[in-house]
C-alpha cells in the first residue's frame, strides 16, 4: 500500500530537524542522479570560495557547535 504524501510529511514532521533536513537531502539528491555529478561539483567550487575567503580574514570562523548552538537559540529558543 502506497503512503500519501500528505501522511509521509506528517511523519516527517514528527522527527528533528536535523532528520528532516537528512530526508530533503535525500529526497532531492533522488530527483535527478544524472546530475548529481554536477551537484557535487558546484558544491566543491562553494567550498573552495567560503574557504578563500576564510583564509584572506574577511570572516572570522568559530567552531561548529558554537554556530548551531547560536541557531538554535535564534530559531528553536
């Protein structure tokens, strides 16, 4: 028996953040797996720039958990 998307969103509703945002991750690399080559390349290029401009010191880097911990202040409270 086949869910509706309606149910499967409800699920997906039900879980973390962090999962839902795994399952759209997913879900869009599942749309089109020919070009998912060229998703990982854009992906690479962006990389590349936020890294240059890390290491010219127009941006000041902090660790990870202190950057989600800051979101989640923001946004969950």
């Amino acid at each position: 028996m086949r869910m509706r998307v309606e149910d499967i969103t409800d699920l997906a509703r039900e879980h973390p953040s962090e999962a839902r945002a795994l399952l759209a991750d997913r879900l869009v690399e599942s749309l089109d797996p020919a070009e998912d080559g060229l998703i990982h390349e854009l992906w690479a290029e962006e990389t590349n720039r936020r890294l240059m401009i890390l290491r010219s010191g127009q941006v000041i880097g902090i660790p990870g958990e202190e950057a989600l911990a800051k979101l989640r202040t923001k946004y969950v409270g």
